[in-house]
C-alpha cells in the first residue's frame, strides 16, 4: 500500500539549538573534547515544544546506532541527532513512541555520553514523546542506569535492560543482547525464558527486537513457535535490510542515525490489520568515511534507497 509521510515541519540546526536556550555554536569544546556540563547547563531550558500537538497512537519513529559522544571528529553524529529529534518533535500529530535499537554511546557507555544523550532527549520529554531504548555493544548497563535511572526501574529481567513498549496495535519487546566487551551480541538464558512466558501471554500483535542480528541473539525458535509474534527488528549493522535473515519471520535491520552506513531513521504507520515503516534517508556513507568525505554515488544511493518500505501484516 502507499504510504503518505508524516507532516514535518523541517527546523534547522541553528533555529533548533536557539530554541533549546545556546547558540548555534552547539556543544562547546573543552580541550578539544566536547564541555559535557557547559552542554547540560545550556540545554537546561526547555526545547519550548507544545503540548497541545496531539499524538497519533498508531505512528512510531524508530532510531538506532546513534554512537553519541564527545569527539570532535565526529560530531556530527551529535548534529544528526539533533536534527532527527526537532523532525520528531515537529510532527503533527506527534509519535506515539520513539524505539532506539541500540548503540547509544559512541564507544564503551561513557557517563558523559549519556549525559548528553539525555540533553539531546529532552525536547522528547518535554513534548511527552515516550522512549524506550534497548542495548547494543557500545553500550554499558550500569553508567546507561546511573543516567536513566527511571528507565532501568522499568526493566522486566534482572541484571539485564529488556523493556515492552505498549502501543494500541502492537507491541515491542526490546531485549538487551549486549555481551560485555564483545562486538557480537547474546541473549541470556534467563531473558529467553522470560520471552518464551511473555509471548505465551501476549494479546496483541508483537515486534520482537534487539540491537544484534537473529544470527547472534539466537531467539528464532522462540518467535517462530509464537503466532503473536508479526517480525523482528535489529540494528548494528547500519544499513537498511528487509527480510534477508535465516529465518521465516519478516524481518528488518535499522539504519544508523548518524555514524556511517546508512543515515536516517524509520517511520512506522500502524492499524489494526498491518504495521508500515518507511525509510526517511538523509545520507550513506561507507564505514570509515565521515561526514564531509567525497564518496562517489552517495547522493544517488541516498535516493534510490530513500522511501523504501516494510509491511508487516498484523
């Protein structure tokens, strides 16, 4: 079916970062890193969004690999971010819910990563956007906890960060399949057995999903034997796939926000009978290159790939 995109009103980096209360100078520098407190301190004014915008329950935007840190060589995964968050925050209506697939530190789960993850987050907050994250390889429970302590009291599986977020056609269980100090992931023994008891009980259609591919967090069974379950999302790899998994599950792998790969973010349309996520594409670049690097055939990649969708039936 065609899909028409959400109405966005398109606000730039300078009028975004005015509106959080800095200049357009963004995230100050200190000794060539970026000043976590100056941001904290600056964006401490409210984003200004209104409230009255409504939220239409069947739409979602999906992120992943955000990889925010304090580099100044990449900062514009910093930019990116905030880019994708004044386009969330600009919609009319509003998401119901934003899903993070992982990756949200740039490297090892800094505290000062998050912390500015929170800063950027807060024009979500502010318009009553809800968020619900899950854990990649570059992320760390205990300093993600320490930052977001009301959404680690959330989490269904201890000593893990596995969350449910309920919407009013479907819902997604984000599993936690981080395995410290590997780039593969891993589902625990103990978040499969609390999926397999979920499922079981589940009334609503639901879209299963970690940071890492099935191939790793080795939880295809499981799905395949629940007929709840409508597909499975992933990120890590940072370039958009559909349906291309050892598995007979419908299933997708997220673009990155903003690091290499392809840049973008995913728009989800959901009904009583189907569930539609469309790519929004800004940019793809292969890994190593960044932001400002000359790569040949990237404006017509970005095109071509831009608008593709994924449909699940419900």
């Amino acid at each position: 079916m065609d899909l028409h995109r959400p109405s966005v009103h398109t606000m730039d980096r300078r009028r975004f970062l005015t509106a959080l209360g800095f200049s357009a100078a963004a995230v100050p520098f200190v000794s060539g890193r970026f000043s976590v407190s100056a941001f904290a301190e600056q964006t401490a004014v409210s984003s200004g969004a209104s409230p009255a915008v409504s939220a239409a329950s069947g739409r979602l935007v999906l992120l992943s690999d955000t990889h925010v840190g304090r580099f100044p060589r990449y900062r514009f995964t910093v930019d990116w971010l905030i880019e994708c968050v004044s386009e969330i925050t600009a919609m009319d209506p509003r998401p119901a819910h934003v899903l993070i697939y992982g990756d949200l530190s740039f490297n090892v789960g800094e505290l000062g990563d998050y912390r500015m993850l929170r800063e950027i987050f807060k024009p979500l907050d502010d318009a009553g956007i809800p968020w619900t994250p899950c854990m990649g390889n570059h992320d760390r429970r205990e300093t993600f906890s320490e930052i977001f302590p009301e959404k680690a009291a959330q989490s269904l599986v201890p000593g893990h960060l596995v969350f449910k977020a309920e919407t009013e056609y479907a819902d997604f269980i984000m599993l936690d399949s981080l395995n410290v100090g590997k780039v593969g992931g891993k589902v625990s023994d103990d978040q499969k057995d609390w999926l397999n008891e979920t499922l079981k009980k589940q009334t609503k259609p639901t879209i299963v999903g970690a940071h890492h591919p099935l191939r790793e967090t080795q939880v295809a069974k499981i799905l395949e034997s629940h007929s709840c379950v409508a597909g499975y999302i992933n990120g890590h790899w940072h370039y958009w796939h559909t349906n291309d998994q050892p598995t007979k599950l419908p299933n997708m792998v997220m673009p990155s926000s903003g690091l290499w790969g392809d840049i973008g973010m995913v728009h989800a349309e959901l009904t009583q009978d189907s569930a539609n996520f469309t790519l929004a594409l800004r940019d793809s670049f292969p890994q190593g290159k960044v932001r400002s690097s000359n790569v040949p055939g990237r404006e017509e990649q970005t095109a071509k790939k831009n608008g593709l969708q994924w449909r699940l039936d419900l």
